[in-house]
C-alpha cells in the first residue's frame, strides 16, 4: 500500500512541477505550490499511518512537516491582481506558521500539538487578507483548503495518541490527507484547463476596455453639448439671409445674399458631416472603415457644389460649367464630397483668369469626375507626391481616396506642347462590388463584439429581447443570472466582451455585483460590465461608474429607459446623436 501511494504521489509531484517552473501565470504557480505542499503533507500521513519509518521527533519529519506548510502557505500569496502598499506583510504569518509546524512536530501533547495546529490555521486565513477584493467563492476556496489542512494534522495527533480510536483516526487522517491532495490538484487543473480554454476562445471576441467605453461616452456627451450650442447661430446666418433676399431689391444684392444661403447650407452640411464623423469616430469599439457606401446619382452630389463655389469663382472674374447628368455611383457620399470640395477648392484657388469645367465620363464600371481649370498646372501629375497647392488636401484626398477605394490623380492640362492648367480626376464605381460595403454592412475586423446578457426569469429576458438596443454587437447571448453559470459558459462558449446584469430588486442587485465582480476576476482580462437595476425613483438615467463596472438606474417596463445604454454602445458606424434641423 506504501508503495501504491508513494507511486501516485510522485506521479502527482511531477505533474505539479511543471505548472511550477513553466506557467506564465503566477496564480497557477501558487495553485502547484498548494499541491506540493498537500503532497509532502500526506506522504508523512501516510508513512507515519501505514509503514512508520520515520522517528516523529526527529529533525527528518519536522523538515518534511516544515516544508509542508511552507509550501502549502506560499500558495496564498499574490493573489491580488495589482501591487498595493495597504496590503498586510506575509512573512510575519508564514514564519508564524513555519515555527509553529516545526514545534509541533517534537511534541506528544495532544492539546499543545492542537494549540500549534490552531496557530497554523490562523496564520493561512490572515494571508486571505492580502487578497484584494475578493469575491464570496475565492474566500470560501480559501477557508476550505486551510480547514481541510489543519483537520487533517488534527487526526493525525489523535492518530499517534494512545487512545481506543486510534485506527478510526488514523484512516481518518489518510482519507482527509488524500482528500486534501486531490482537491487541490483538481483545483489546479480546472484552474489551468479554464484559463487557458478562455483565453483560446477569446482570440475571436474584441476585448472592450471598460476605461475606454466611459472615456468614449463622456467624450461624445461633450460633442453633443458643443453640437447643440452651434445650431443656434448657424440656424440664425440662415434665417438673416432670408430676411435680406427678401427685402432687397438691389439684383447684385440678392445675389450676394443668395451666396450667403448657400455658404450657410454648405458650412451647415460640413459641420453636420464632421460631427457625425467625429460621432463615429468617438464609438467604441471602433469602426475600421467606412460603412455608409451606396449607391446614389452623382446630380445630387455635384449640383450643390456647383452652387457653392460659382459665386467664389464669379468674384474672381471665372466661369465655372457643369453639365448635369443622370449616371449614379456606389460609394460613400460624405468622402466623395471631401475630395471633390478639395478639387474644385483648389481649382478656384489657384486659377486667376478662363473658368473651371467639371465633368462626368462613363467609363464601363466606372465613373470618372474630372474637374479642369485653366490655371497655372502643377508640378507633379500625383496628388500623393504633390504638394504645392494642395497642402493639408492632398492628405485628406489620399487618404480618403485609400479608404473609399476610388482612384485619384492630378495632371497637367497640355496643348501645343504647353500647360494650359490641369486636370483634377477621380475614378469611382457605378456599380457595386467587393470592394465596397452596401449601406448598413459591418466591416469584419476578424475579431466579433460579443455580449451576454444575465438575466432571472423569462420575464426580464422576454423584455430586454424587445428593448435593449444592442445594435453595436456583433453577437448577443442571455444567459442566468448566477455566480458561476457565466464562468462555465465562458469556458464552453468564450468570454464575452460585455457582460449585461438586468436586476429587478435588492437581492438580484447584490447578486449583479457579486456575479460580475468573479466574472472580472476569474477571466483575468477585465471585461467591461454593465448592471442596470430598476429604481422606481426619479433615478432612470442615473448612472455611476465603478472600476470596471458601470450603473445605470432604468425604471420597470419602460423602454425609453434604456436610451442611455445606447450612449455607452452606440451601433457602428452610425451617429449616436442624430442631427436635428433647426
């Protein structure tokens, strides 16, 4: 029997070593050390138990009761998962503990040896104390293995004392030691086997830094208040410019006014476009391309301009000529407005005398926007390369004309051997193709935005189903709202990105903390959780940031309720805060 165990033991042993010397994780390190600590522990047990060969005051089985507990109790360090100066100091509780285990062992007093054990005991649960925040389960894991420790040198005293039980405690004593060595391996594999199967499963899921998402959500509260407070003097040039067309009677006048109506329309569209681009831009996570292409006719792009830029040009003594047509593009609309504004900026800019001619050609599939002047030519036929006269544009054309996927050049216009201005030329589809994403299409990032929803009832479920917005994930999951169901569903399914509790009451609410407190602790990378909890005061809206975890008060049964959720999770590539005209 000595044998069998001695065996199983050493297999054991070396199956903890490896956790020990090759685990990138230093939890799991402690989670070996707590197996070779159980492991010395029961082959003392069980020599002393089965073949006694080893004298129990001798300096052998106080070294081997020693290093027992040393190891057992370095297994309870570093379990916080960031350094904190507060957190109490382990050497004066483990040398305790050492000192006491190393007493014991040349003791034959009951009562002085349970003394010693009760010192050992004490000493393991003050270590739980530098755990930083624990959850209710670490803490129970905690007092389980020292309890289970201490009982078992507890049987083993009554074990060696001469007394009428002396083999009941004795096989007592083996079955707990081996209890203890299994439970612990057992721990330490779970441990390593659902570390490692998360963190497989997750290479698919977009981790969402809960910092990130408050940062993103304050920072588009801060763009809708500057959005607001811009409409007002924008809507009143609007209306100043109506007024005077109206009144005058001057046809160079109205003319002018005319300019300013049209200046007030454009600026009004630019900032709308640049709000909602630094909208989209705020989301997270965050889009990786533009997702509003379609297809559309190229009239209502151009015509606008055209209106916008003739009265610049007729300042300047040019004429600028644009022959409307009926042929459509695919693309997206506010991109392809950049780089044409550019182009017929730069064209006016730069030409002092003749006119500005901006045509459309259809060439196959595709649809060529030229934009001709009769200025002074470039130096380089690449917008890339060029750089005098462009400046700043040249950079948004390039990097737009990337992103859209349309073909950009500028060239020289000769005749007769000699420049005669230049040719400003961009090359998009008509038709759709793979290269362009259809209006409402979701880019893949190769990695997709999960979130698990943990609710109690069908009821919530059945509600949250019909009014949580949950446009900006990719997948949504429900799941129960209980301590370890979301682990395991995490191990079987992978970790979410966002994790939702929905609590009707107080006790669903402490359960929500707990719940998404070990879920954070447990996956290890900080996932970004949500609690909304229903408060039936003047609260709906509240919302309260928490490490990790973020707040958010809604009222029962009411789906305006969940409005703000929309805020922190915005759906990609659309504007949280839609425009409205003044």
């Amino acid at each position: 029997m000595m044998n069998t165990h001695f065996l199983v033991y050493t297999l054991l042993l070396g199956l903890a070593l490896y956790p020990l010397v090759s685990n990138h994780s230093s939890n799991q390190r402690e989670n070996a050390l707590s197996v070779i600590g159980s492991l010395i522990m029961a082959f003392v047990i069980i020599e002393q138990s089965v073949v006694p060969t080893i004298e129990e005051t001798s300096i052998a089985f106080a070294s081997l009761c020693v290093s027992s507990y040393l190891f057992f109790a370095l297994g309870y360090l570093n379990r916080a998962p960031t350094k904190n100066l507060d957190l109490p100091n382990p050497v004066p509780p483990i040398l305790l503990g050492a000192l006491a285990t190393g007493f014991d062992a040349f003791l034959y007093n009951e009562f002085a040896s349970l003394a010693f054990i009760l010192i050992q005991f004490v000493s393991l649960i003050y270590l739980t104390l530098r755990y930083k925040n624990p959850s209710v389960v670490n803490r129970r894991k905690a007092y389980f293995f020292a309890t289970l420790y201490s009982s078992v040198w507890a049987a083993h005293i009554f074990a060696s004392s001469d007394n009428d039980y002396q083999t009941a405690w004795s096989l007592t004593a083996v079955w707990l030691a081996n209890l203890l060595v299994f439970s612990a391996f057992l721990h330490m594999l779970w441990q390593d086997y659902s570390k490692t199967r998360t963190r497989k499963l997750s290479r698919s899921t977009l981790i969402v830094e809960p910092d990130a998402v408050r940062l993103s959500y304050q920072a588009r509260r801060v763009l809708k208040d500057v959005r607001h407070d811009l409409r007002q003097p924008i809507s009143t040039l609007g209306i100043l410019a109506s007024v005077g067309k109206a009144i005058a009677r001057d046809p160079e006048v109205i003319t002018r006014y005319e300019h300013i109506q049209a200046a007030q329309k454009a600026l009004k569209t630019m900032l709308e476009q640049t709000f909602g681009l630094l909208d989209r831009s705020l989301q997270y996570p965050q889009p990786q391309a533009p997702q509003n292409f379609g297809t559309f006719p190229i009239n209502e792009l151009l015509e606008p301009l055209i209106v916008e830029y003739r009265y610049l040009a007729n300042n300047k003594g040019l004429q600028i000529r644009y022959k409307p047509t009926s042929l459509c593009v695919c693309s997206d609309r506010e991109g392809l407005t950049k780089i044409i504004r550019n182009g017929l900026d730069n064209a006016i800019k730069y030409t002092q005398e003749g006119g500005v001619v901006v045509m459309v050609k259809k060439r196959g599939d595709s649809i060529a926007i030229q934009i001709v002047d009769t200025g002074p030519g470039v130096e380089s036929d690449s917008v890339a390369i060029h750089r005098k006269g462009w400046g700043h544009g040249s950079t948004i054309v390039r990097d737009l004309s990337d992103q859209l996927g349309v073909q950009t050049s500028v060239r020289n216009r000769i005749i007769y051997g000699q420049v005669r201005g230049s040719i400003f030329e961009v090359i998009t589809s008509s038709k759709p193709n793979p290269g362009n994403q259809s209006e409402g299409d979701e880019i893949s990032t190769g990695s997709k935005v999960i979130a698990e929803i943990l609710v109690n009832g069908p009821e919530s479920r059945a509600f949250l189903e019909d009014h949580l917005p949950v446009g900006a994930f990719d997948e949504v999951r429900f799941g129960k709202l209980n301590l370890y169901r979301s682990y395991t569903t995490s191990i079987r399914k992978g970790a979410a990105s966002v994790y939702v509790a929905y609590a009707t009451s107080e006790e669903e609410l402490e359960i929500a903390h707990q719940s998404l407190k070990t879920i954070c602790r447990l996956l290890g990378g900080n996932p970004c959780c949500v609690v909304l909890y229903v408060d039936e005061e003047e609260r709906t809206g509240h919302i309260e940031f928490d490490d990790n975890l973020i707040y958010l008060a809604v009222k029962k049964d009411n789906p305006n309720a969940f409005s703000a959720f929309s805020e922190f999770f915005p759906e990609p590539g659309k504007a949280s805060h839609k425009a409205v005209s003044p």
